[in-house]
C-alpha cells in the first residue's frame, strides 16, 4: 500500500513516520529523513515568528 510523503506530496511505499504531538492528530509519514528535517524546519520557523518565547524555550531546551 503506498503513502503520501507530508513534505513533498510525493508516493511512497516505506518510509519515516513521526507520532502525533495532539490526539486529534494523525501520524506523519514521510519518504526520507531529508522530507522529515525539512517539515521539522519549517514547523520550527512558523513557531519563531508566531511564539518567540516558546521557541526560545524550544531551543534552549534542545542545546543542553
């Protein structure tokens, strides 16, 4: 059965998947790990320009 890539849109039949962060959620499935790191940045700049703070957090949590 083949899956849809998050990031490029494109098909796939094995690949990465993340969980969900919210129960409402669904799992993200992506074709390679290049797919995934560029949804993790492109996440992480929409929470830079919308939650400054948070992000701050996010970032002084994942260096130490």
């Amino acid at each position: 059965m083949s899956e849809i890539c998050k990031a490029c849109k494109e098909e796939f039949e094995s690949g990465i998947w993340m969980c969900p962060q919210f129960n409402d959620e669904k799992v993200l499935l992506f074709c390679s790990q290049k797919c995934k790191n560029a949804y993790i940045k492109m996440k992480l700049r929409r929470i830079k320009s919308n939650y400054p703070k948070y992000y701050k957090k996010l970032i002084n949590k994942k260096i130490k």
